[in-house]
C-alpha cells in the first residue's frame, strides 16, 4: 500500500469517527422548514473549510492546542442547546410537529447559511485538533488529496442526511428522536470543551 493510499484512508477514517455528531446535526437541519436543503449544504460545506483552514494552520504553525482560550468555542454550541433543551421543555406532551418542507422564507438565506456553519464550526474544535494532525507536515500535494476526499465525504454526508430525512421509513420517530436528542448532544460538546481545555478555571 502506497503511502497516498494510506493517507487517504486515514482521512477518510478522521473525517468518519468525527462527524457522527455533524450527521445527527445535519438531521435537524434539513428537516427544519425554515431552512432550504442548499442552505444547509452550503453551511456545511462553509463549516468544512473553515475547520481545513484552521487545521492547516495549527499543524504548519505548531499552534498550541492546550490553551483554555480553545475552550471558548464551546459556548456557542453550549447556549444553542440549551436554548434548544429548553425548547423541548415548553413543548411538553404536545409532541414534535411533523416539519414542512414547503414554505419557507425569502429573506435571510445568508444568514441561514452563516447560521450551519457557525453551530457546525463551533462544535467541531475535536474536529480540528484531529485534521491539524493529519496536516501537519504533509506537501501541498497531500493537502490537496486530503481537502479533495473531505470534499466528496461532506457531499455524501449532506446527501445522506438530505435522503434519511425524506425517507417515508420511520422517518417521523427519527426526526422526533434527532430533534430531541440534538440539543443535549450539542450541550454536551460546549461543556465538554469548556471542561477538556480548563476554560472554566481560566475564566
């Protein structure tokens, strides 16, 4: 096995084990009628460049990943679930509406977009340390590779996602259990940063 072959399978096993949590994510997304499925595609892949660049840049800089400073990236996903847990409360028995994928708004697209890739973004911290890893060293050339497989996963993730919401299998127990099981999933990312990199103690 070649050595391009080897890097390869060995981001495409960085990208999988990392974005478990983005899928569940993406879920809840594309099946909110506010949102168009472009929109969170574009978020997403926005979100995707974002953690590249930064990856690129603690692996050729040997920025320091230890420092509670990193832990601040944890508050946005933090606040969105609880927002979101305490949106579940207020439901109560009434139960999780089936969403409608009909009507949505006009305006704001931009800020829907910017709207993904920040809660994709904010919560994806792991996801950079792992990458800054998988970069740090390499040519362009291998970069290049690696951006190009992160490309097609993200595409793949987008459209699994995309297709498992306008699924007609069991689909309403799935959206009901992404939605509620999200805002959780998501507070437990901000707090575990805040935790992992001692910005709580820092601050």
């Amino acid at each position: 096995m070649n050595g391009l072959s080897t890097l390869m399978m060995a981001a495409t096993a960085a990208y999988l084990s990392t974005n478990v949590d983005g899928y569940s994510l993406l879920l809840v997304f594309f099946g909110n009628a506010r949102y168009r499925a472009m929109e969170v595609a574009a978020g997403q892949f926005v979100s995707v460049g974002v953690q590249v660049a930064l990856s690129l840049a603690i692996g050729q800089l040997g920025w320091r990943s230890d420092t509670p400073f990193v832990g601040l990236a944890g508050v946005v996903p933090l606040v969105v679930g609880l927002k979101g847990i305490v949106g579940l409360r207020r439901a109560g028995d009434a139960g999780m509406p089936e969403p409608t994928h009909g009507t949505f708004s006009g305006k704001g697209r931009p800020a829907r977009v910017a709207t993904v890739g920040l809660v994709a973004t904010s919560g994806a911290v792991d996801n950079v340390l792992v990458y800054s890893s998988l970069f740090a060293g390499r040519a362009p050339a291998d970069v290049a590779w690696v951006a190009a497989d992160f490309v097609l996963l993200t595409a793949a993730l987008c459209a699994c996602a995309f297709f498992t919401v306008r699924s007609r299998v069991s689909i309403h127990a799935l959206r009901i259990a992404a939605a509620r099981v999200a805002p959780f999933m998501t507070t437990a990312v901000g707090l575990s940063l805040l935790l992992r990199f001692k910005t709580l103690a820092w601050i």
